[in-house]
C-alpha cells in the first residue's frame, strides 16, 4: 500500500496543503494537474527528497519519515526515478549514468552486462559508450529509463516522460512504459500533463489543484464524473 495522510509542505507559502489519498501496490497511479500544482513536489516528498511539515508517508507500509533507518533504506533502494529533467550526466557516458545507481547500492564493480541488458528493455543497442550530450531527446529519455530501472525497482516514478517530445516517440515511450508496468509486478506512478495513452492502463488517478487533491480515485470514477476540468482531460486527449 501507498498511502498519504493529511501531508502538508510549506515552502514561503503552502505548496501541498492537505494531501491524502491511497492506493494499492502493483497498480499503476496517474498524477495530473496544471503546472506548478504540486506534483513534482508530491513525488519529491514520496522519495524522501522533501521532508513534509506535517503529515505521513507511507510506502509499502514503511513510514519514510520516521521507520528505522535500516527499513527506510530499505524502501527506498526499491524505487525507481525519472526525474522531470532527465538528470543525467552530460559530461558522463551511458554506462557510468546507468550504473550509478548500483554503484551507489553494491559498490565499484562492472556493470557492463547488466547496462547492455536494460538498455535492449529500453530499446537502445550499441550506445553504452556514448556520451548524453551524444543522444537525441528520445534517447536520453530512454536512457533516464533505464537507469531508473536498473535496480529493478518495486515502484517506479515518471515524472514528465514525454513532455518534449515529438508525436510518435512519445508514442513509443508511452508502449515501453506500459509494458514495463505489466511485465513485473511493479507500482508505477507517471505524472502527466497528457493523458492520452496513460489512461489506458491507469487504475488510479490524483489530480491537484493548487496544492489540493481536486480528485482522485479509480479509473471508473474518473471517467465518470462530473468534474469539469477533467471534463477537459478527456476531451482533449479523444476519450469523450
Ligand atoms: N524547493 C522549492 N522551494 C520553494 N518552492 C518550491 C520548491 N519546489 C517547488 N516549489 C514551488 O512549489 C509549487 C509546486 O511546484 P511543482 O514543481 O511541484 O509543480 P508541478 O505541478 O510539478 O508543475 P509542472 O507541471 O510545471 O512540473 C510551485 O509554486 C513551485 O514554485
Ligand atoms: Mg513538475
């Protein structure tokens, strides 16, 4: 379970203010709203990365907050991250980008067959000694991918991952990001401003408003109600 109570986070003013929503593990959670509602914020402080001014975290029912250390660790060894930026090297290759992160968990050794594997997941050959500023837009992304899955993360966060990109890219992005979701047993949260494709094979969905939960609940709900602004979701991505 991943679940979210009463979480409040206050930079100079209110940026969530009173988020609480849950849902199950292995299922796939769409989070939407305008820009500067508070997603990345939200993800952030799900890693752990935000510390909340009140309010509780809990993730496959650790408290990320205030477990022992040991358990938090835990947890958070078994997340994958596609950070809205990508954040990737530039001055570094494919390979020492995608292995950091085991690097950082099982220390300095060669990851060569491991990188050479994830990056055929993601549908990239041949690229292990390219450097990111090398690549084009979708392959970076692609990159960012597959180092957020190369600890074969129990749950995995997207932030933004086809904002940027062209039509038939996103659409590829869109295919791999599905499979990866029902090849495993896997939690899957994808922030989005494009719903299009997501909702698919979404089984919850958030939206905030200005730091508020303005809806959420399961895919029927969503596609039911009678909330107008996701009236306009739906209708601009061709579901009504
Ligand atoms: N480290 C920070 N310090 C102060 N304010 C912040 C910080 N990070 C985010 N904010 C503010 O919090 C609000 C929510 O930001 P957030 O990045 O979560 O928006 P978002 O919903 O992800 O938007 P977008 O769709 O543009 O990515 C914004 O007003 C932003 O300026
Ligand atoms: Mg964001």
């Amino acid at each position: 379970m991943v679940t979210i109570e009463n979480l409040i986070i206050d930079f100079d003013n209110a940026v969530l203010k009173d988020i609480s929503f849950s849902f199950p593990d292995n299922s796939v959670l769409l989070i939407i709203g305008r820009s500067g509602s508070g997603k990345t914020v939200l993800m952030k402080s799900m890693l752990g990365l935000i510390k909340p001014d009140s309010g509780n975290i809990s993730i496959m029912d650790v408290d990320i907050n205030t477990a022992p250390k040991r358990e938090i660790r835990k947890v958070k060894s078994s997340i994958g991250v596609l950070f809205q930026n990508n954040a990737l090297f530039d001055s570094m290759s494919v390979y020492e980008n995608i292995a950091l992160p085991l690097i950082y968990n099982r220390g300095n050794e060669d990851y060569s067959e491991n990188v050479i594997e994830i990056l055929e997941t993601v549908h990239l050959m041949n690229i292990s000694d390219k450097q990111i500023h090398e690549l084009s837009g979708g392959m970076m992304k692609r990159v960012a991918i597959a180092r957020a899955l190369i600890t074969e993360p129990d749950i995995i966060f997207y932030d933004e991952p086809i904002t940027g990109l062209d039509p038939i890219t996103s659409e590829t992005i869109i295919k791999l990001i599905k499979e990866l979701s029902n090849s495993e047993k896997r939690t899957t949260i994808i922030i989005t401003h494009d719903i299009k494709g997501f909702l698919d094979f979404a089984d919850f969905i958030l939206m905030l408003d200005n730091g508020n939960v303005d809806f959420f609940g399961n895919k029927n709900e969503f596609m039911k109600t009678n909330n107008e602004t996701i009236k306009k979701y739906l209708k601009s991505a061709g579901y009504i």
